[in-house]
C-alpha cells in the first residue's frame, strides 16, 4: 500500500495544527465560562445586559461546536462515534481520488481547452524569442549533445553493427549497380578523367622495368626450349626486354599512342554494355553478391558503425565542433524566424496544439487513471494524517470564526426580539 511520505516538515506543521486546536478549544471553554457567568448574573437580577452577553456566548457555543464537528468529521469520527458522513477523507478516499480524476479530465483534458489555451500563449512567437537568445540556443545545443551522447552510449554496438550491416547488405543487394557504374564510366572516359590514371601506370610499368630488367630476362630465358642454344636465349631475352620497355616508354611520352586509343575504346564499348549488355549486367550483379558475402566485406560494414559513433561522440562533447556551431546556428537562425515570419508560427503553434490535442483525448483515461490509481494506493490514515497536517491550522480557524460568528449572530437575534418584543 503507497502513501504519503511523512516528513519532519509535516510533523512541525501537525504541531502548528495542534497549538490552534488548542486556541479553537480555548475559545469554546471561554464562551461555556462565560456563558454559564452571564446566565448566572442575569438569575441573580444583576441587570438585562446579562442575558444580551448570555445569548452572544450560547450562539457563539453552538457555532464552535457545529463548526468543530465539521472539522473532525472530515479526517475522523467525532468522540469515535460511528456518526453516518463523518471520517470523510479516509472513508471516501477512492472516490474522492475517482471525483478529482474526473474532474481533471473534464475541465483540463479536453482537445478544446488545451487549443484555446496553447493559443492564447502564443508559443510560436515566445519560442522563437526564446531561440533567437544565443545563450539558450548554447543551452539547447548542450542538452542536446548530452542526450546524444547518452544515447549513443547506452546502444550495444554488436546490436546496431547488425543492423546497419543488414541495412547496408539488403540496399545493395536490391540496387542493380551496373547501370551506374557504366553511366559513372562513360563520363569519366568522356572527360578524360581516367588519362591520369593511365599515366601513371605506364610511368610505374616503366620505372619497374628499368629496376627489373635483369629479371624480365631471366623470365623470358627460363620458359625458352631447353633444345635452343643459351646465347640465342640470352639475345632474345634482351630483345624482349627492350621492345616492352620501348612500347611502355612511348605510351608513357605519346598522348596519342595507339595503345591509349585501345584503352579508351575499350572503356567506352565496357561502360556501353554495363548499362545495356544483359550479360554483362549479370556477371557485375554476380560479382557484387559474391563481395557482400564474404566476411572481410561484412566486417568493413559493420566496423563503419564504431567509426561513426565515435565521430559523433567526439563532435558532441567539443564545444567547438563543426556539428555543435551548425546546431548553435540553426536554432538562432530558427528563432530569428520564428520571431518574425507569422506564418511559420502558425504552423509551430498548429503543430503544438494538433500534439497536445491528440496527446490528451487518446490518453486522458492514462492521465486521469494515474491520478485515481494513485489515491487509491494511499493508506487511509496516514493520507488523513498527510492532508490535516496541511491544512488543519486552516480549519481551525473556522472553528475561532464560527465561535466569533454564532456569537454576533446569536447577539443580533436576541436583540432583535428583545425590540420587537417591546
């Protein structure tokens, strides 16, 4: 069972509560004195304002008392009498918390009350001069860091790493690529973009060849027939050599060479079939699955998380970073906005109260359940002990104010009668 927390400061209030039920009962017996002073002072001929005083004290007796079976009967039965509509709070206490629950749905959780309301605070405007201040957008800027950061933490990297592998492999696998990569090589080719790359293969073709020229040889000797004389292997041997090294040198220094032509045929007719030829469309698609599939390729993939991660990490808890300026820029730059242009606070004003609307008629019976759920789990006396430790001293001075009340009343009627009595 759930109650209140009863805390020192309520113990200090109970005992504020108590010093003015004594003043409230001291009140009473003082009234009884006098009263019972009065009506023995009229009896004894001491004059006719006894029974003026008498008359006050008696109205002011049945006031406080009236008034002090009120006042207990809302936390406990007055004298531990069973008296029907008495010990309110701890008897009613789950309709009471039903009552407030309902209450609260019908007056505050309404779609029209929270639009007339959101409207008449005009969010947009007060939003946007409150963005367009760069110490709340710095303010926001950091809240959002750390909730990223928070985020980005608590992820398990093998769970996400799955995914986005998964993400990765079945966009790939779903996206044919030859048409791209053809029309991709095509206009390189049509740029001459790949002329560089040419370039430097030929210049690394021939630097090899002048570092390697005694094994180009020997390569070229050893797949001789063994029935050829070694001196005629040995010459063609060198032959070879100086014919590739003067093909490799003269497609290194001729732009125009005929070899260069061949390439860029060749990379035009492939660019043409990776984007019409069927079969060769089939063999990169074929290639393309082979690669997702083997491990190496999955582990890039799924190690592109943990690099992400930690780029975000790092940008988020820089104050400087690239990532936390832009975000510090485009909220001042949205409250500059908002500030001004109407028409888009309209539209974050439409958005608020759409939100809110929805919010409060799909979950108002969530909202009003937690509050008569909460109530209902409360101990009956210790919440009757909670709410008399709050708000008892006031109730006691209801009990001083009908003991002051009856009294007048009670003083004005006899006067009254005693007038029209002649």
């Amino acid at each position: 069972m759930v109650s209140f927390s009863y805390t020192a400061a309520d113990e200090e209030k109970s005992r504020g509560v108590r010093r003015m039920k004594s003043l409230a009962t001291a009140l009473l017996l003082a009234v009884a004195v006098i009263y019972a002073l009065a009506t023995w002072a009229e009896n004894a001929g001491w004059g006719p304002w006894t029974g003026y005083v008498a008359a006050a004290a008696e109205a002011g007796m049945v006031g406080a008392l009236a008034d002090w079976f009120a006042v207990t009967a809302l936390f406990r039965r007055p004298l531990g009498l069973p008296i029907p509509h008495t010990a309110i709070i701890p008897t009613k206490k789950d309709q009471l918390g039903a009552s407030l629950g309902q209450f609260v749905g019908e007056n505050f959780l309404s779609a029209d009350v929270v639009r007339g309301r959101l409207a008449a605070l005009g969010i947009g405007r007060r939003l946007g001069g409150w963005l367009a201040d760069p110490a709340h957008a710095d303010r926001v800027t950091a809240e959002l860091s750390t909730a990223l950061r928070g985020a980005l933490t608590v992820l398990r990297d093998s769970d996400v790493q799955a995914v986005v592998g998964e993400a990765i492999t079945r966009r790939a696998e779903a996206a044919e690529i030859a048409p791209g990569l053809g029309k991709t090589l095509e206009k390189i080719v049509s740029d001459g973009a790949h002329h560089r790359a040419v370039d430097l293969v030929c210049t690394r073709a021939h630097d090899w060849l002048v570092t390697h020229g005694e094994s180009v040889m020997d390569a070229v000797q050893g797949g001789a027939p063994g029935w050829t004389p070694r001196f005629v292997d040995k010459r063609i041997g060198e032959r070879v050599y100086k014919e590739l090294l003067r093909f490799v040198t003269e497609m290194r220094d001729m732009p125009a060479h005929p070899a260069r032509g061949a390439i860029d045929r060749f990379l035009t007719d492939f660019a043409a079939d990776l984007q019409a030829d069927t079969d060769t469309r089939a063999r990169v698609e074929r290639l393309k699955s082979d690669l997702l599939a083997r491990p190496e390729v999955q582990d890039i993939i799924a190690s592109a998380w943990s690099s992400v991660r930690n780029l975000i990490i790092a940008a988020a808890e820089d104050d400087r970073s690239q990532l936390r300026l832009r975000a510090r820029a485009s909220l001042i730059s949205l409250g500059n906005r908002l500030s001004t242009d109407a028409r888009l606070q309209k539209k974050v004003e439409g958005w608020a109260e759409d939100t809110a609307a929805y919010v409060v008629t799909t979950y108002r019976h969530e909202i009003t359940s937690l509050i008569t759920d909460t109530v209902a789990g409360w101990d009956a006396t210790q919440t009757s002990k909670k709410i008399e430790a709050n708000i008892g001293r006031d109730l006691q001075f209801i009990r001083i104010n009908g003991t002051v009340v009856g009294a007048l009343a009670g003083l004005l009627i006899y006067t009254i009668s005693h007038a029209a009595g002649g």
